[in-house]
C-alpha cells in the first residue's frame, strides 16, 4: 500500500533481459533498510526488490506489466519512487494499490498561475472512473482531478494541476505533450464500478 506522496526520483542503471525484465534502479534511499521482498512503487508500479546494493536496487518487470503500463523500462529513464507504507505513516495523499489501471496520454500543457495544466487522454473504460475532484494517481502522484469530459469517440479527457513543489520532486515536471503515463484511478472508484456491474446481473 502506497500513498502517491513521492520521496525519490531513481533511475533506470541497468536493463537485463532475462525470463522477465531485470531492471537496476539507482536511488538515494537508504538500501541497507530495504528488505529483500519488499514493495516499492516505481513511477506509479508496485514492483518487489529482487536485489540491492550500496545506491541500488533492482525488480523484476513481468510481460503482463509491460503490456499493461506506459512504457518507461529503459536505461536512464527516471522513476518516480515511493516506498510502501508502514503503520503509523501519516497518510499525505490517498491510499495507492501500485496497480496500475491503464494509461494515459498527454494531450496539452500550459502555465495556471506559478502552476501549470496538464491535460490527458485516456480510453472511456477508464474514464468512467474519474471524477471532478476525485483522486487519481499519474505515474505514481496522487493528484486531485480538476475537470473531465468525454469525447464522442469513446475518450476520456481530463486534467489536473501541478504546483511548482511537485513539478520540482517528481518527474510530471519534464511532461511533454504526446507522453504517455501510467494511471491507477481510486480504488473506492475501483469497487463501486465492480458493484454496479453485478447490480445489473445477480437477481434481485
């Protein structure tokens, strides 16, 4: 369990093509207080250490991941790092699974204020489930969504700001438009959609 709250920006050091994909992932967290096993949502990805070393760790990346997220597995690409939560951690942003529903495009950037805009594109099976000023985690950020509309060819579009803090602490400041990013909608969104789908097939 996550909080979207980021506490590093690691990076991709070394990419190892095995049964699954090996990744080695740089970081300043303290690796010595890292077990073996342990979660650690990478860009919005709850991925187990495998490994670890002295500034290091390293995951296993599934083809059902690869298949399911926006595409960032390469040498030197920055993640957007959270180490899982433990009991009495003050919950910052909102409860985070790191599973990652689908993904989401870029579609415009532009200056709010010291803020800027950032607007996307997702398809509508995922937009159903986002909400004017419901949560939404982009790339691992919890984010308050500020606007939603959908397009007549089964898009979803919606936006979100980004304040100047967390433009600085995580990757979302480096977007550009065409980008593509991984989105976990909330998981309360997440169940009621399950429970109107069997409201329409159980009998009464």
């Amino acid at each position: 369990m996550f909080t979207g709250i980021i506490t590093d920006i690691g990076r991709i050091t070394g990419v190892e093509q095995r049964g699954d994909l090996r990744l080695r992932i740089g970081t300043a967290f303290d690796t010595a207080s890292i077990d073996l096993g342990a979660s650690i949502a990478c860009s919005g990805v709850c991925l187990t250490v495998v490994d670890k070393g002295a500034g290091w760790f390293a995951v296993d990346v599934s083809a059902e991941t690869l298949s399911r997220t926006a595409g960032t597995w390469e040498q030197d690409t920055p993640l957007n790092l959270e180490r899982a939560l433990r009991v009495g951690d003050e919950l910052g942003g909102h409860i985070v699974t790191g599973h990652v529903d689908g993904v989401a495009t870029v579609t415009g950037i532009r200056p709010q204020g010291d803020s800027h805009w950032i607007g996307f594109s997702a398809a509508r099976t995922l937009g159903a489930y986002i909400a004017p000023k419901g949560s939404i985690t982009i790339d691992g950020v919890s984010l308050t969504v500020n606007e939603v509309s959908d397009d007549a060819d089964g898009t979803t579009r919606f936006a979100v700001n980004i304040i100047p803090h967390t433009a600085e602490m995580t990757t979302l400041g480096a977007l550009v438009e065409g980008a593509q990013v991984n989105v976990e909608i909330d998981v309360l969104a997440r169940y009621l959609g399950r429970m109107e789908q069997l409201r329409h097939v159980l009998p009464a």
